[in-house]
C-alpha cells in the first residue's frame, strides 16, 4: 500500500519533471524561432535581407547576439534603485515563463485546472506592474516617463480584455482551458464570436507591447522606455521576456479563439505550435505597418471603444448561445 | 509638478544634433529650448577665404538631403553679381535637376517622418529606395551621388546624357504609381490620422511673423511660393501651381509635401517636352575670377525646406562677405510656437514635419 502510494508518487513527479523540460524546450525554440522569423519578416517589408551570415539564412544570428549581451559588463546607474531594479527583470521573465506553464499544450500535455483561465489572467496583470517597478526604479526620466505610460495602459486595455475572456468563458461554462478547447472541435470561438475575438486580440497587443501599442519603449519618443538603463545582461533578459510574452500572447489567442491544439492528422502539440507561430507572425506584419497610437488616444479607445464593444459581446454571447 | 527633460544631441528622433530641453506638466509640454550649434562650421566664414567657385562644394554641404538646390542658389548669386546671363537650355537642364532633388529630399522626408511618428522604418526603406532611384539618375549626369557640384556660372558642367529622358520619363512613372501607394497607405490608416489631424497648429498669421517659408509656410494657408512669385529659370513658363493646404497642422505640411511631389513631376514632364536643343555648358571653374559688375547681391530660391537667400557681398576674386538666409533655421524657431500646449508625443510628430537638417541650421 505505502509502496504503491510512493510509485505512483514518484510516477507523478518523474511526469511532472518531463513536462516541465518538454515545456521549457517548446519556449526556448519558440522564443529562438521567432526571434529570428521576426527579424526575417519585418526585413522581408522593408526590401531588406535581414540576418545572413551567421550560420545558414542567418539562423544563428540570435544565438550569437545573447552570447554578446551576455558576455558584457552590466552597468547600473547610479541613480538606480538598486534592489528592485536588478530584481524586478528577473522576476518578470519567471512570472512570464509560469503563465506559460500554467497553459495546457494538448490533452495530455501540460496542466488542466479548473480554473485556469481566471488564474492566467489576474498573474498577467502583474506583468505591468513589474514594467512600471522597472521603469521607475531606473532613474531616468525617460523610464519614468515609460512607467507612467505603463500604468495607464494597463487602466485602459484590462478591463475589456477581461471581459472578452468572460465571453469566452461564459459560453463555455467553465473556466478550464483544455474544457474551452475541446468545445471548439467543430467550430473555434473567432466564427462564434467575431466581436470578442477583435477586443481579445487588440487588448493582447497592447498586453504584449507591440505596435501601434508599444508606448512603453515607444523609439522613437523614449528612445527605449523602461529599457533605456537597463545593462546588457538585463537586456537580454529583457529580450526573452519580450518573445516569451509573445509566446504567451499567440497561445492564449489560438486556445481560446482558433481552436487550440484541435486540427487533422498532426499531434495535437504541433498544431498549437503552428497556430502560434501564425498569430506571432501576424501581430508581426502588425507591427511593420503602423504608426504607434498616443498614450491619451489609447486610453479613449479603450473606455469608448473596447470596453462598450466587449459587453456588447458579452451581451450577445448570452442572448444567442447561453440563454 | 514640471519635469524637464533633455531630448538629444543623442536622440533616435532629433534628426543629426539637435538638442531640446523640454518642460512637461504630465504629459502637455509647457516650454521647448531649442540648442543648435553641435554641427556649425562656419561656412559663411570659411568662403570669405576662397576663390568663388571654390566655395560652391562647401554651399553644397549645408544642406545634405538636397546638395544640388544650395550649389544652384550660390551659383545664382554669383552669376547676378558677374552680371552672366544663365544659357537658354542650362536654365531647363538646371529646373530637371532642381525638381529631381526636391522629390528625393521630400521623400527622404517622408521615411524619417514615419520614423517620428513610431513606425519604425519600414515607410523609411521604401522612400530611401525610390529616392537612390533618384540618386542614381543624378549619378548618370552628374558622376556622384551626394554631392554634385555640377552647376557652374551661366549653365552646368555635365549636360544631360543622351538617353536621359527616356530615364526620367520611366522614372517619373514609377515615382507617380510609388506616390499614390504610399498616399493610400498612409492617409486611409485612422491612427495616421489621429496622429496627424489637428495637431500642432500653426495659424496663417503665426507663420507670417514667425518667417516660416516653404512647404510649413504653404501648410499654414499663404499662397506664397518663391518660384512663382520671384520667379526665376523658366518655371513662369511651365505650368505651375503652388501647393496650398489651409489647416495648419501636421497633416496639412504632410499633405503640401505630398502634393508638392506631385507638381515636381509635372514640372519634370513639361520641361522635358519644351527642353530647348543646344549648349548647356557654363564656364569652366577658374581660380581667377571674372569681373564683377555688382557689388551687393541677393538673390532668393525655393529650396525644398523653404525659402533660401545669399546676400553677398562680392570683391574681386572672393566673396567680402557671404550671408545665408536658411530655411530650417527659421523653420525651427517656430517649433517653440507650435508644441507649447500639444502632448509630448506629439513633440516628435511635429518635429518631423518641420524637416529640419541640422546642418542647414547650424551652418
């Protein structure tokens, strides 16, 4: 009996160990990947080649670029609050990399708790607060700048992300990703609910700082925001929280909008992967097209637009499926 | 509470070596300092040592985005005071030249504008490949691609080539098509739009007494274009209109720029059709100068960023005293005017429509 209870304890945590590696090993080739398919494609819209030299289509370029970040020396302001800044970008990329933990990958693979949705979503928005410690903790008017910003972007685009997931969840009726997914085997969620998915997909851009809502490390305003101080190895941490988040990002949107890990012939796992890579590679086109919106325009469209168009959705989605 | 920021020398959007020291209440600025100076050269002091056509490269690097507009304006102040009369032909070949390097200089405005207003360098890569486009027409008549030095007193040094206007005639085609693609690209994206609408006004009677000219100038609703109203060369014998917006706005110098691509176009083509046969060729460049007839001369011309002006005062194989009217310099001093009120993003919008060069600036 004791011994019984131990294997299938052990059991459970040699699982939870494979897991754990598969998982990470899914986010550091997607991180790596598009890393160097962003670079390709915005490239490929301005005429121009993008990385070629290092190594074949310059696939090694990323690898070479952290291994120059990582071997610089990190310089720290003086001005710094020294604590949180060097704490606060370390800390992100963990809170980041655990929401991608708390996803599942297919039916098997990855966590399914019953309310995982609702978890994922009160974690990320800690993820602007960690920005706004980062930014104001620098000392540099630009980053402080950049903190502000941080602030009342997440006031302005929160509030109708979470009420598009609401949609979502109140169709289900449950708060479990994998019960979510397998409901969209005949039909994913954007044909159901066209209205929420805009809302989800606009609110997750400016979640995932990407143009036009990047106003936080806006260029060519704040030149780079709350990264203006930040010292090289933190950059490069800085660097895998962006495309992480982007991995977050693309996931949440193909879980719960198109579908998932639901599509013919292919595992369940690839299908996913490939969904993520096709919203990354939107949201990319995305961003070599538009012009960055204003902080106090931003704010507008989501009290006037976003917001009054998700209960819309909400509205509609209670009327016609769930009533 | 106020914040005063200090944006640049360093700046990815200060356009070279400009410096502001910007006072923010929250988000609204309340006071922009300009500091110029980082790129003086002193170029009006160095052609005073110089014989005349000496000076003509150095005229050219004031203002790199259009070389070709500042040698035609010394060259023109030196032929008023030697008193030559520029050759019928070399007055068109001059004017193709001229309208050419408008629309690379406006285009090359259009990429870095995106890249103000946050949309990082795609537009600005399309631009800079229609303007090397350009550059390279330039290239076949002149040999070079940034600084031609190719006008000389009374015509230019390199006539066209001789397949020249099948060249520009493609060329001009392509830049009509790339105009209206980009026209749509921009002005049907709402936060464009937003970004640029009613956005760092600039009333008509502000311009005036602030002595803005050019395109910022015609943006603000003054009908005033030196080309048509001191008119020189032979655009009083082509068909030209000056572009005129009325609003004032970001959006209405973007549109004057715009339009002003289109006129150049026009012009090309009708000069191209009317191009009289004959000698182009000025005078070859001598170090001993020719007699001078007049002793003080001005003389103005529409460059692309406005209006420039060279008073001169000649002596016999240098200029005594060379004094240039530049219109980013100008340009600038109404930026004070234009961002006090506006939001700090809006700065860099309004930055970049202004077109400064800041070597035009600082000299």
């Amino acid at each position: 009996m004791l011994i019984g209870n131990a294997l299938i304890l052990s059991n459970g945590i040699a699982r939870l160990i494979i897991e754990v590696i598969v998982i990470f090993i899914f986010i550091v080739f997607f991180d790596y990947m598009f890393g160097w398919l962003e670079r390709k494609t915005i490239a490929k819209a301005q005429f121009r080649h993008g990385p070629t030299y290092v190594g074949k289509f310059g696939l090694f370029q990323n690898l070479a670029d952290i291994i120059k970040l990582l071997a610089k020396e990190n310089v720290m302001p003086s001005t710094a609050d020294r604590l949180v800044f060097s704490a606060a970008p370390p800390l992100l990329l963990a809170l980041i990399i655990f929401l991608v933990y708390m996803l599942p990958f297919s039916n098997t693979l990855g966590i399914s708790i019953s309310l995982g949705l609702l978890a994922v979503f009160v974690l990320l928005s800690f993820a602007p607060l960690m920005l706004f410690l980062i930014g104001a903790s620098s000392g540099n008017k630009f980053s402080a700048i950049s903190a502000q910003r941080s602030v009342i972007m997440s006031l302005s685009y929160e509030i109708p992300l979470l009420l598009a997931v609401a949609g979502v969840a109140l169709y289900a009726g449950s708060f479990n990703i994998t019960n979510i997914v397998n409901l969209q085997a005949h039909m994913p969620f954007i044909v159901l609910m066209p209205i929420g998915f805009f809302v989800f997909f606009v609110a997750m851009l400016a979640e995932l700082e990407r143009p036009p809502f990047d106003l936080r490390e806006a260029d060519s305003e704040l030149i780079a925001g709350w990264l203006v101080d930040v010292g090289s190895p933190y950059y490069a941490i800085a660097l895998f929280v962006d495309y992480t988040r982007m991995f977050l990002g693309s996931l949440l949107i193909s879980l719960l909008f198109l579908s998932g890990w639901i599509g013919p012939y292919l595992p369940q796992v690839i299908w996913l992967l490939i969904k993520a890579f096709i919203v990354a590679i939107v949201i990319v086109v995305i961003r070599a097209t538009t012009v960055r919106m204003r902080i106090d325009r931003l704010m507008r469209f989501g009290w006037f637009w976003l917001l009054p168009l998700s209960i819309f959705n909400i509205i509609l989605t209670f009327l016609l499926f769930v009533r | 509470m106020l914040t005063k920021i200090n944006v640049g020398p360093i700046h990815p959007s200060t356009h070279g070596v400009l410096r502001l020291v910007v006072t923010l209440d929250g988000d609204t600025i309340v006071n922009v300092e300009p500091h110029i100076g980082f790129l003086h050269r002193g170029v009006e002091k160095l052609a005073e040592n110089r014989m005349y056509m000496q000076n003509e490269s150095y005229m050219e690097k004031i203002d790199y985005a259009a070389p070709m507009a500042y040698s035609d304006l010394y060259v023109a102040a030196l032929e008023e005071a030697m008193g030559i009369q520029t050759k019928e032909r070399a007055k068109y070949v001059r004017l193709i030249l001229l309208e050419f390097q408008r629309i690379a200089s406006h285009l090359l405005w259009l990429g870095t504008f995106c890249n103000d207003l946050g949309q990082m360098f795609t537009m600005f890569m399309w631009t800079m490949k229609d303007r090397d486009l350009i550059l390279n027409l330039l290239q076949d008549v002149t040999g070079s691609r940034m600084f031609y030095v190719n006008m000389r007193l009374g015509g230019v040094s390199i006539d066209l080539p001789p397949n020249f206007e099948e060249h520009a005639k493609k060329l001009l085609d392509y830049l009509e098509k790339r105009l209206k693609e980009y026209e749509v690209y921009l002005e049907k994206n709402p936060i464009f739009i937003e970004r640029t609408k009613n956005v760092g006004t600039l009333k008509r009677n502000d311009a005036i007494e602030l002595g803005v000219t050019g395109p910022v100038l015609r943006a603000s609703g003054v009908n005033f274009d030196v080309r048509r109203d001191y008119s020189y060369y032979v655009y009083d014998k082509l068909h030209f209109i000056p572009q005129v917006q009325t609003r004032g706005d970001v959006f209405a110098r973007y549109r004057v720029r715009m339009l002003e691509m289109r006129e150049s176009i026009k012009l090309i083509r009708d000069a191209l059709k009317s191009m009289p046969e004959g000698d182009a060729l000025g005078m070859p460049v001598k170090l001993i100068s020719p007699p001078v007839k007049e002793s003080e001369v001005k003389v103005r011309r529409e460059l692309p960023r406005g209006e420039g002006m060279i008073f001169m005062v000649a002596d016999k194989q240098r200029p005594y005293r060379l004094s240039i009217r530049a219109p980013a310099f100008i340009n600038l001093s109404s930026l004070r005017q234009i961002a006090i009120g506006e939001r700090y993003a809006d700065l860099f919008a309004i930055l970049g429509s202004l077109d400064l060069v800041m070597a035009d600036v600082d000299r």
